[in-house]
C-alpha cells in the first residue's frame, strides 16, 4: 500500500472508475445511422437520433453482442434478461430529452480487471457491471458569439459504462486500469479505446480515508479523456480533500470537472444540484431476451486475452514478465513480436522489438501498424546476425536505415557493402597491419597489461569498417598478440 | 351524387367494383362533404388535391386490375399520424409549421391498399382528452348536436381525444377514419358518435409514426359506421412492423371472415365491478339489452369478476402521464416546431413549452414528472405498474370462464361543451370503462346499441382475449344487427 502523507498521519485514496467505451459498430445502439468519427456535423443522423415525433429505437443486434463479447471479455456475469430505461433530463444536444440507458437491470454484471503494476505485480479490480446507453450530440460553443451550435452526429451512438468497485488505491493503480481495460477492449474489437477522439472517456470516483477506516465521502470527476488527466485529477483531487479534512472541514459529495489548463478540479454542481433522471423503463424497448446459446457461441470465438497471453508468452517463450507484459499490452505488438519470433531465437526477437523497434517507433510518433520496418524483414535481420552475415553492431546500423527506407535487411547489407568479413586471410592482414602500426602497445600487452586487448579488437573493427566477424578478430588478435 | 357519402365501406368497394361510380367521384363527393361539414371543425388540414390525385391514382391501378383492399376509398386522418409532406400537428401549438418527412406504418399500409386521405382530422392536443376540447385548433363539435347548424343550441362533444375522426365519420365525411387509443380515444368517441371504432391488441399496428402519448398504451385502430367496415379497413392498418420494437409478428387475419353471425355457445363474460355506483338507468339498461340480444342468438352470458377494476383509473392517470412526461420531452423548440427564443437555454425551453402546451398537457406532464421523482417512484408508478399487471392478470383469469366480454362503453351519453370542464377527474371518469383494456393491451371494441332519452347515441364495449379481434368483431356485428339503430346525426354532409 502506499499512502499519502497528510499532516495528521497517512491518508489512503478509493478510487472507483466509471468508463464510457464507444463500441465498434457500423450503425448507432437504436438507429440505423452512421457512426464514423470525424463526419461533417449533422451528416449522420437519422430521424431516431433526432427525436423526430413518432420514431421509435429498435435495438441494433450488433451493439448487443459486443457488450457480451466485452462482458465475457472482463470473465463477467452475462446477464440474459436486461432492460433499456430512461434517463431523462433536458439539455440541448439530447434530443429524446432522455437517455436510452440501463439502469436497475444490466446487460453485464460482476467481473474483474487484473492489472500489471511496474514492478512486476499484479492485482485485481472489481467491475461492479457494464450496462448499454445511447451517446449525446455535441454542444458546439464556439461557432458564434452568441449561439450554440449542435452536432448530432454522435447522438444515439451505442456506449458501454463500464463501472468498477472502489479497488482502486492509488493514481498508477487507476492508469494500469485503464489501460488494461482499453487493451482488453482493443483485443476483443469492441472499442477502439481513443481517448482523445472522445471514444473512451472516464468519470473518476475519488475518496480518501484513514488506512482501515471506513470510505470517505467522494466527489465524481467527470469527463477525463486521458490516463494522464486520470492521474493526475487523483493526485490533486486526493490532496485536495485530504487538505479540507485535516483543516477541519468535511468533504460535499458533488460532480467536478478537470481543468486540463491549471490541473486543479472544479466544482460542476452540488449533490443538491443533481439531476432527478426520474428512470423508468423505456416502453419502446421489449426487455432485452439473450439466448444463452448465443452467448456461448461468442464465447466460443474470443480471441486471446493480454492475460493469456501474457502467460503463454512467459511459458512458451521464456520472456520476463516484463517484456511480456510490454508486448501484449497490444495485440498488434504481441502479433508483430510472434511473427518475428516464429523460428527465432524468442528472447532475441523480444529484445529487437522491445528495444529497437519500439524506441524508433516512440522517437517517431507511430504506432506498431504504421512501423516501416515489417515483422517479416526485422525476422531476416535476426536471420543475418543469426548466419553471421553481419554483427550485433552492425545490424544496428542496419535497422536504422530499414527503418528509413522500409527495404529488406539484406538489400541494405548488399548495397552499403556490410557483409561481415569472415575471410581470415583478409583479418588477419587487418590484424598484422594493425599490431605494426602498434608496436609499442603489443609489447605493453604482452608485458602483461591484459587490457589493451580490446584496444586492439577496437583497431581492427575500425579498420575493417566494423565489418570483421568479432569472434575471429577475437580469436586470431589473440593468437597473434601470445605468438 | 351525395348518396355516395352515404354508403358504407363495403358499399363503397362494390359499387367501385360493378364501375358504378369511380374512385375520383367517390372521392369529389367525399371532399365536398369535408367543406360542408367545416361548422363542425373536424378537420385541422383539409387535402383536396392530393385526394383527387390519389383517387385518380386508384381508378388506374382498378382499371389494371390491382386493387388492393381498400382501392378508392376516402379517409380522414387523425392528425396524430404524421403523413409525408402534411402538416401534422398533435392538435398542438408547439408543433406549428412541423412536415414530416416521412408516412407513419398504418398510414403507408392504408395507402399501399388503395385508401384515399382526405384530410387531417382534429382530436384532444397529444391525443390528451375525453371531449376534443384541448386541441389547439379548437374544440369539435358532434354532429348530433341539436338546433341550427352553426347556431346549436347545445353544442355536443365528440368524444375524445379522436373526436374529429368521430365527427367526420359520423357526419359523413369520410367512410372512415383512423383513431388511436390509449384509454379508450377511439371506442368512447365511437360511442358518442354513434359509429364503430376498435382498438386492437397492442402491438397489432406499428406505432412509428405516430405521434407518441403513452407508449406501453398507444394503439392505432379504425373508425367506421360498420362492425364490417372495422373489419376492412382494420386488416389493412394492422401487420408486423421492425421499425417498432413492440410491434407483433403475427399474421394479420382477414378479419371480414370472421363476420359469420353465428355465435352460439360463446361465453359472454358479464363483469360484476362494472356495475359501478351511480350508473345511470339508461347505461344499465343498454348493457341488459346487450346481454339479451347476444343470448338470444345462442350466446351464454357468464358473471365474471375483475376484481382489480377499481385501481384502474388510478393506474391508469399514473401510467399514461408518467410515459407522456418523457415522451413530450423531445419538444424543446430546437430541432421543429415552435421556438419561443429566450436569454438563456433554459428560458427557451421554458418560453416554447410554456406557449406551446396547452393546459391539459401540462398538466399532465407535471404529474407524469410527479409520479417519476425520487422519492415517489415507488409510492406511485412502480405501484401502479404492479397494479396494472394485476388487472392483466384479472383477465386472464376472466378469459378461462369466458370468450369475449360485454360492457357499455362510456358512463353517459355524449356531454355538452363547457360541462365537466372544471373538473379534471369528471371528465377522466368517461375512461372508467374503456382503461381496464387498454392497460391489460387488450382489443376493445364500441358498437352503437341504441340511443339515450337525449336521442343521444349509445355504445356497448367489447372485450376479447389478446389478438382475437376476430371474435370480438363477430359478436360485435351480432349486437349491431340487433340493435339495428335508424337514428343518424341531425347535421350530415
């Protein structure tokens, strides 16, 4: 446990977190409307989405099952009597004047999230439920001086809420949350997880407490759409109460905002201020009826989970939990490390992708898909060093230019003439050339200063351009320096 | 020709059949009488033209031999279904200049099997009321009402909320009209009328399109002079819709079939609970009346209780209002219809719904809103709710002892504008007999039985079991037979 350290002692925070994941699908959770991001406003609504009198919702059956894909995903209770409610209250970009949501009955129940903390340990959330719900429009403030502009284009669009238990006890805890939770939904294929494009948001639950005692009263931050924004609202917003505690004042449980320009919380309104949504079941919508035998077939066709991954990679492979925590956390890293390591040497293949390959990608600002370099061509790399057509060494100078250029390793070695010397004739003219030109230090060595050996491999490795396979120069120098 | 106005549905088929006269002067006919009978303001938007574009269209598809069931006949709309390129307007201001873009299922299917729009009739603003006296374009008055046209001397209500869709076929404007029912908005007016109206199972016909009040309640049916003509023009508006959710996947009987007349040894289920205190002597007279017609064409009249009768009404002004509370949230002056602006978001939501709801809706969208909030959830619609599956459960009880059940329709005979006005629980108690149905989804029907001292029409209600409309129909046309009422609205086009 680690604890904030407060004036009257230690302090420890609850953290509880509400996500909102966009699912993946074609058409909107109740109409047949288009929800590709970025469209024209107001281009991709249908009369439903626009509360036009006398449309109704019919629930989209693609939407259902990929709140189960993702239910079963989380090793949840898949609910197979659910039921549609609405929330109502009024504002600008809800045309309905309520919500489609899930209220008292939802499509998913209890699950878990085991998240893989730095140092290596792991640890389990609770998922209270997961339940469907119809997205907002958005409210454009920014188009007039005077007038509000609304975008329904993501109005009616088909959400999950993923809500956790209050397992949560520190900021890094609730970052490995939700990064687990988006690489599992990133797996599943049910949401793409981009927070920034708004199609994973979170609500943040924040309460603090004496180690032992019971929870505090919280406060709910709404909207965050980072994991950084996420750690960060908890760290101020924990000091923050823990400040108003030990000043003697109490905690007003109320809905507040994250000021991504000052980083401090803000007060959106007071638990007396709080909406009455007055929900009740949606007479438009039949309960929600799953066949169980349905369920199982999309059981049947999950994909690996990071989890199972993670410990097959760990089994199979023999990589640190580490470097197998670092290569599933996406599946299009843990696929490209595979297809390197299939036939490979796994641990050497983990070390390229991990260490070189990612570190280009970070420094480039691209993504595993976007790499030049292909698992197959980073696979004949590993092959080059592998067969001794050139170095370790060299083959860093290799990757980076592949990484330029997208060409295969071989094409590069080829044209930039850095195929590894193995003729011995040849190093051994470097070496003598070498060891004349050094008279002074071959004696020095063999008066028993051991060191300059390397000075020596250095020498040679430059006068071949590096090119030289090491463990001839080693093993002829050392011949040569003894004779 | 105005006889033609006079002809029932299945008159009107035959004659078109035999070319005795074509869907174009059928139609002229009808539009005309639509213009005499304006005193009467049953119609919000009269559509000549596309009346006779429509009929023109339908003599063509005759000529090639493609009529449909309904090829050629004239109706009116209420103005609760939203119609293609038509003003539709729920009676209310708030939906002012709105022109859909689309044709509600029921209207679609009437039109694919030939019928001919004559118009949008007016009813009770969001189908909200027992009188058509809370429609934004003013009240209809009832063609039976007595003294000089445009001079009454008492000026009769039409029922509601389908009270223009009464008043048109009553006073023979339309050959029928589409009603929806959510408490009994097309059998009371039926009853006050003089003419048919069903309301079918729930989930019969779609409701998209439809202007919502109360979703779990809402229910399209026709109104026609004939227990035959319900049965025509019934089977063209129902059938299984996937754009409504509660719509049913049940093939739609041809319901004329089932108007054999012979209803021998079917157990007519007598509700004891209806007999409700203060029943007026003519009501309870009519109801016997009812009882010995159907026995004597070989029916067996049974006592059944429906012991939860009493909550009815109650759950009923729960229900309805909560659902309508949500429902009419979508009318915020921001995407059609009328927009008060205001300072502030909030003033303009305040603005367009303070001016453009009229009294009864806002009334009943406080206590819907009431009925929802914290802290009387429970107390109220959750118990309702419980209450409502009790009632569902009293018929399916009553059904094990019966087949179909009798009742009259409404408690008097047709009042007079201005009376009951005052108080709002007077004028929901006209629904006491017609909500038990529309909370189990049950089909109900109200067949003419008579007329009262005041010459006024009386109705007799019909129950049957959930998508048996067809023996509801039958018995429906027995009593009618009996009853064979002459007596017609002074005022007729």
């Amino acid at each position: 446990m680690s604890y904030i350290q407060g004036e009257t002692g230690d302090w420890e925070i609850v953290i509880g977190l509400e996500v909102h994941a966009q699912v993946i699908s074609n058409a909107k959770l109740f109409s047949g409307a288009a929800t590709a991001f970025g469209a024209e406003p107001n281009s991709q609504v249908s009369f439903v989405d626009a509360a036009f009198p006398g449309m109704l919702p019919v629930i989209n059956e693609r939407c259902i099952e990929q709140a189960v894909r993702t239910g079963l995903g989380l090793k949840a209770q898949i609910n197979l009597h659910s039921v549609f409610d609405r929330k109502n209250y009024f504002y600008a970009d809800l045309p309905q004047g309520y919500q489609i949501s899930q209220y008292l009955q939802p499509i998913v129940g209890k699950g878990e999230i085991v998240l893989d903390l730095p140092d290596g340990s792991s640890r389990t959330v609770g998922v209270t439920r997961l339940h469907l719900e119809q997205d907002a429009g958005k409210s454009l403030h920014d188009q007039h001086p005077a007038k509000t502009y609304i975008d329904l284009n993501r109005s009616g669009v088909a959400l999950m809420e993923i809500v956790s238990e209050p397992d949560m006890r520190t900021a890094e805890e609730a970052g490995a949350y939700v990064r687990k939770l988006r690489s599992i939904l990133r797996y599943l294929g049910t949401c793409d997880g981009n927070m920034e494009e708004g199609s994973m948001r979170c609500d943040v639950n924040v309460s603090v407490r004496k180690p032992g005692a019971p929870f505090g009263t919280r406060c709910e931050i709404k909207n965050v759409n980072s994991i950084r924004f996420v750690m960060q609202a908890i760290e101020y917003e924990a000091r923050r109460q823990i400040e108003i505690i030990e000043d003697g004042g109490k905690i007003d449980q109320e809905t507040r905002l994250w000021d991504t320009t000052k980083f401090v919380t803000r007060s959106m309104r007071s638990k007396e201020e709080a909406h009455d949504y007055r929900y009740f079941p949606d007479p438009d919508l039949l309960p929600l009826e799953l066949d169980a035998e349905w369920v199982e077939e999309i059981k049947r066709t999950l994909p690996e989970l990071p989890d199972d991954k993670k410990a097959r990679f760990i089994g199979e492979y023999r990589l640190s939990p580490y470097d197998a925590d670092v290569l599933v956390s996406e599946k299009a890293r843990a696929d490209f490390f595979e297809a390197v390591a299939k036939g490979r040497d796994p641990k050497l293949a983990a070390n390229w992708v991990t260490g070189e390959l990612f570190g280009y990608l970070n420094k480039a600002g691209k993504e595993i898909e976007e790499s030049p370099v292909s698992a197959e061509n980073l696979g004949g790399l590993i092959d080059l060093i592998a067969d001794n057509t050139i170095s370790g060494r060299i083959a860093k100078e290799v990757f980076e230019a592949m990484f330029e250029t997208g060409e295969k390793p071989a094409d590069i070695v080829e044209k930039k003439g850095l195929r590894q010397v193995t003729d011995t004739g040849a190093i051994e003219a470097s070496i003598d050339a070498v060891l004349a030109a050094n008279a002074d230090k071959v004696a020095e060595f063999r008066s028993g200063k051991d060191k300059l050996f390397g000075f020596f491999v250095g020498q040679v490795m430059k006068a071949t351009q590096g090119k030289a396979n090491p463990a001839l120069v080693n093993e002829i120098l050392m011949t040569k320096l003894k004779g | 020709m105005t006889g033609l106005t006079h002809l029932t549905m299945a008159a009107a088929l035959d004659g078109l059949a035999k070319k005795e006269f074509t869907a174009v002067e059928l139609t002229e006919a009808h539009v005309k009488a639509v213009e005499t009978i304006r005193p009467l303001n049953a119609f919000i938007t009269e559509t000549p033209e596309q009346a006779l574009t429509m009929a023109k269209a339908s003599d063509a598809r005759r000529a090639k031999g493609e009529a449909g069931p309904m090829e050629g006949l004239p109706i009116a709309v209420k103005d609760l279904f939203c119609t293609k390129g038509v003003p539709t307007t729920a009676a209310s201001h708030i939906l002012d200049g709105f022109k859909p873009e689309y044709e509600s299922t029921v209207t679609s299917n009437l039109w694919r099997d030939g019928a001919v729009m004559l118009g949008k009739v007016n009813l009770d603003e969001f189908a909200m009321g027992s009188a058509n006296i809370t429609s934004h374009h003013g009240n209809v008055i009832s063609p039976w009402s007595p003294g000089e046209v445009g001079n009454w001397s008492r000026q009769l209500v039409p029922g509601g909320s389908s009270g223009g869709s009464a008043a048109a076929v009553a006073a023979r404007a339309a050959l029928g009209a589409t009603g929806t029912d959510t408490g009994g908005s097309i059998r009371q007016p039926a009853a006050f009328t003089g003419i048919v109206g069903i309301k079918p199972t729930y989930g019969r016909c779609s409701r998209w399109g439809v202007v919502a009040f109360a979703s779990s309640l809402d229910q399209a049916g026709p109104m026609t002079r004939t227990v035959e003509d319900a049965a025509i023009m019934l089977r063209s508006m129902c059938g299984f819709d996937p754009k409504d959710s509660t719509s049913v996947d049940m093939a739609v009987p041809d319901f004329r079939t089932a108007l054999t007349g012979d209803i021998r040894g079917l157990k007519v289920g007598i509700p004891k609970e209806y007999r409700v205190e203060g029943m007026p002597a003519e009501i309870a007279a009519i109801w016997d009346q009812g009882i010995a017609w159907l026995k004597e064409a070989g029916a067996e009249p049974v006592e059944i209780s429906l012991p939860h009768t009493k909550y009815a009404l109650a759950t009923y002004y729960i229900v309805a209002p909560a659902e309508a509370s949500s429902n009419l949230a979508r009318y915020d002056g921001l995407r059609y219809g009328l927009r008060v602006e205001g300072a502030s978001l909030k003033d303009m939501y305040e603005n367009t719904r303070g001016a453009g709801f009229g009294k009864e809706v806002r009334r009943r969208i406080l206590i819907g809103t009431y009925v929802l909030s914290a802290g009387y959830y429970d107390a109220y619609y959750n118990k309702a709710r419980q209450v409502r599956t009790r009632i569902k459960w009293d018929f399916d009880e009553a059904f094990k002892q019966c087949d179909v059940i009798l009742t009259p329709t409404a408690p008097s005979t047709a009042f007079a504008i201005g009376e009951k006005m005052d108080d709002p629980i007077q004028m929901y108690l006209n629904d006491v007999f017609t909500v038990p149905a529309s909370l189990a989804g049950l089909p109900g029907m109200s067949v003419p039985a008579g007329v009262g001292s005041d010459g006024l029409p009386l109705g007799l209600q019909l129950l049957g079991r959930p998508f048996d409309e067809e023996t509801v129909l039958r018995v429906g046309q027995v009593i009618e037979k009996a009853a064979a009422v002459t007596a017609t609205p002074p005022f007729m086009a």
